[in-house]
C-alpha cells in the first residue's frame, strides 16, 4: 500500500516561495506517476503540476506555469513542488498523488490510484 505524507506549507506573503514536499513509501517510487493538486474551500480539485516516472516529462496548469517547479528525488522516494511568486488565490489544500504508470504525466485527479492527506498553503495579501 502506498503512503504519501505532504509538508511544508505555511502561511507566507504575496509574492513569497514555498516549498511542499511529498514523502512516498510502501512501493517502489519509480514506477509511479506523480502530481500535484490543490483544492480550496467551496471549489473542485484542481491539478496543479504532474511529473512522469523518472522525472524527465513534467506538465503545469496554467495559473502555476513559469512560477513552479514539480521535481522527484527517487533515491529520497521525494515529490516537490517548488512554488513562487505566490498570490492570494493560490490560498489551497495542497495534496500529492501517485499513479502506478511508467506511461507519462496525468492531469486529471481521477487518473490517480493514492491521495496524502494534503498540506495547507495560505497567501496573505
């Protein structure tokens, strides 16, 4: 069985970094699809960033493309996401996802096997 255990949210400024970290164990990192989504009071999860398998295929959405990075240490079983320029509206529950895939990148949170239990970012203006 896979776990995922998100940190490294907080609550930072309009305009700061943040960093959120995903730790991976029960099966082999690997062979997992990564993303990220994040979700925020009264709206629908959304996908923010996925990485494929070996880390080479990443793909953003629109409102985060050119201000993060999603990255995977496989020695570290580790998913990050390198976020900055951050805004208000960037306010969410952040959660890390793994897919079983050597396949690519996936954008759609249905398309995902496990969940963490999702670590809060708040921007404040």
């Amino acid at each position: 069985q896979v776990q995922l255990v998100e940190s490294g949210g907080g609550l930072v400024q309009a305009g700061g970094s943040l960093r959120l970290s995903c730790a991976f164990s029960g099966r082999t990192f690997s062979s997992y699809a990564m993303g990220w989504f994040r979700q925020a009071p009264g709206k629908e999860r959304e996908f923010v960033a996925g990485i494929n398998w070996s880390g080479d295929s990443t793909g953003y959405a629109d409102f985060v493309k050119g201000r993060s990075t999603i990255s995977r240490d496989i020695p570290k079983n580790t998913l990050s996401l390198q976020m900055n320029s951050l805004k208000p509206d960037d306010t969410a529950l952040y959660y890390c996802a793994a897919k079983l895939s050597r396949a690519g990148w996936f954008g759609k949170h249905f398309s995902y096997d496990y969940w963490g239990q999702g670590t809060q970012v708040t921007v404040s203006s």
